[in-house]
C-alpha cells in the first residue's frame, strides 16, 4: 500500500468519524506524523493496522472535544452512472440508520479493502468475530435498505 | 456469502468523503524516515548466509596453523586456500540469481543494487581484514601480494561466470574458476622455477594492479545488470 493509498484509506475512515473535512484532515495528517515519529515501527510491517489504531484514537479525542458536527455532502462524481448512484445514495441514507460500529466495520470491510486479519487486530476481535459482526452489520443495512423501499 | 458487486460499489460510493485539500502538499512535505546506511549495512551482513562466515573462520584457522611455520611452501597452501575464500563472497553476492529471485528483488524496498553492494562490501570488508589479521600476525605484510593475486584472480572469474551462468550452474561455475585459480598456485609451487623469490616480486605486482583492474570492471559490470527495473 502507498502512502498516497494509505491517506485516502485513512481519510474516508476519520471523515465518517468526524463527520467534518477539516478535521477528518487534521486527524489524517496527525496520524502519518505521529506514525514516522515511532520511527522504529515502521521497519516492521503491519502499517495499516498501526495507523487506523492510532487514527482511531485520535477520532475519539476529537469527538469527545467537538461531539456534533454535520455530516457534510461528498462530491458526486457519478452523474453518468445513474443507477450506481441511486443505489448508493440509498446506501448512504441506509448507513445512517447503522450504529458506529456496523458502520465503522462496513466501510474498513468493504470501502477501505481491509483484510479480516486487520480488522481483528484493531477491533480486539477473533477473525471469526469479525466475520460474524461483518455480516450482521450486511444484514442489517439490507433490511433497511428494503424498508426504504417500501 | 459474498456481497453482490453493485452493493459493494455502492457502499464504495456511499462511504467517499469530499476531497481532501492538502493531500498533495502534506505527503510532499512528510518527513518520513528513512534507514540510515550504516543501519541498512548491519541488518544485510545479519542476512549474510552462516556458511560463509563458516568458511571464512575454517580457512582462518588452516591459515593460522601454518604461519607457525611460515615458510615459502606454506604460502602456496595458503594461496591456493584464498580462491574459496573468495567464492564464498561471489556465491553471496550472486544469491539472489542462484534462486532465480533477482527479477523480483529489482522491484522491491532495497533494491538488488544495493543489498548486492552492501553485501560485497561487508563480506568484501571481512575477508580483507582476515587477510591483514593473518599477515600481520605471521608478521609478513609483504605477502599479501601472494594471497590477494588468487583471491582476486577467483573473484573476476566468479563474477564473470555468474554474469553468464543463471541458476545453480552459476554456482558451479563460480567454484570451478576457485578450482581452477586454486590448481593453478600448485601447478606453479611445482613448476621448477621459484616464483616466489624476490625477482618475480614485481611481476607479482603487476598481475595484481591488472587482475584489480579487471575484477573492479567486472563488479562494476555486475552492480550494472542488477540496476533497478524501470517502468517505462
């Protein structure tokens, strides 16, 4: 994974924490810095892990510091795809009605392409936790994207 | 149970965030860390094969037990020792050809480049100061013109024949030019003419400059053909 990769993977994860560009911004870059400060860590592999953990942390001081904050609109680059953006604008009203952790799970899942492995580590779950909280937060988003249509 | 591909797109799509602002200007700006030489010099001699160092400490200990003699028979034994000292430099140097792994090396964090060169220059290192412990413990610097000529003699055929050689064939070929440079000192110990007296001390000389010379292209030409892979 590059670093250019890695930013935009960790980005997306503390924007749909904070709910806010600028400090999904700062809490990326705060990130990366405090990451190359353990200079001894990053010899050794597992990067990815590393850096959601700390991002992770990071998130939750700033929410506990600045708790509300809208939910700003993302840029919609797919006027030519009509049904993928339907699709997934009910996605994104469905997300809203997932609590954090079903969300948090859905977007390292299947967003950010983050292996199980991973997500064990930073979550403090077995794999097979993981596989199980994966597919009930699936399940869940599924049902409410059927109520929406109804 | 996979997730249909137009869902995961969607939740791909649902989940962007706006751009970011100062991407670009953060990650030219990042100072991330980077290895220092000496360091990456350290971690690639911790990667240097047991065996050499094996063999390094054997033919030191053969060549420690005859400079209790030190005679001019003796030097011939130890001649003809040095070209394995220096197959054992080539074979590390030209590991990653052996196993077929040197295209992929190419592309990888420390290029083949320089793990190669840090890997000549540690084994490289080694054996030079084996060679200056010896003769100066014997007390006879002046015979390092003796040891170096085979020593470098088998390192420009070992770096030449795995030039050409790839797999374990460039293995081969690496320990026949040691033979052969080792059963060339013998033949010239029994020759009949006293090579080593003080006549023959320039010629010595001048076989040295020339196979440093040669040896020195052929590394050169041997850092050339590990150079990164280039897209484009």
């Amino acid at each position: 994974v590059d670093l250019e990769e890695q930013y935009d993977k960790l980005y997306r994860y503390c924007y749909w924490k904070l709910r806010s560009r600028e400090a999904a911004e700062d809490a990326t870059q705060e990130t990366f810095l405090r990451f190359y400060a353990n200079t001894g860590y990053a010899e050794r592999g597992k990067a990815m892990a590393y850096l959601y953990t700390i991002a992770r942390n990071l998130c939750m001081d700033e929410f506990r510091r600045c708790p509300t904050v809208p939910l700003e609109t993302a840029g919609e680059p797919w006027e030519d795809r009509e049904a993928e953006t339907l699709l997934s604008l009910s996605v994104r009203a469905a997300l809203d009605g997932l609590d954090e952790e079903e969300r948090e799970l859905l977007l390292l899942r299947y967003a950010n392409d983050t292996p199980v492995a991973t997500l064990a580590e930073l979550l403090g779950l077995s794999r097979f936790a993981v596989y199980r909280r994966t597919a009930q937060a699936r399940q869940h988003l599924e049902q409410l994207l059927k109520e929406g249509e109804e | 149970m996979t997730m249909k591909r137009a869902m995961k797109q969607a939740l791909r799509q649902a989940f962007t965030p706006p751009e970011p602002e100062n991407k670009r200007t953060f990650l030219r700006t990042l100072p991330s860390p980077r290895l220092s030489t000496a360091a990456f010099v350290r971690q690639q001699a911790g990667a240097v094969r047991g065996w050499v160092w094996l063999v390094s400490l054997a033919i030191l200990a053969a060549a420690l037990r005859l400079l209790r003699t030190a005679d001019r028979a003796d030097l011939w034994s130890l001649a003809a020792m040095m070209p394995f000292l220096a197959v054992t430099a080539v074979a590390e140097c030209a590991r990653s050809r052996t196993y077929g792994m040197d295209e992929l090396e190419k592309a990888t964090r420390f290029s083949l480049k320089s793990v190669v060169l840090a890997r000549m220059a540690v084994v490289g290192l080694a054996h030079l100061m084996l060679l200056a412990f010896l003769l100066l413990l014997g007390g006879r610097v002046g015979w390092a013109v003796y040891l170096l000529v085979p020593y470098l003699l088998s390192t420009l055929l070992g770096l030449a024949a795995t030039r050409r050689l790839r797999g374990r064939e460039a293995l081969y070929g690496c320990f026949g030019a040691a033979a052969l440079v080792s059963s060339g000192a013998a033949l010239l110990q029994f020759s009949g003419t006293a090579w080593l007296e003080q006549a023959f001390y320039g010629r010595w000389l001048a076989v040295l400059a020339a196979a440093l010379a040669a040896t020195a292209w052929e590394s050169k030409q041997f850092i050339r053909q590990t150079e990164e892979l280039t897209w484009n």
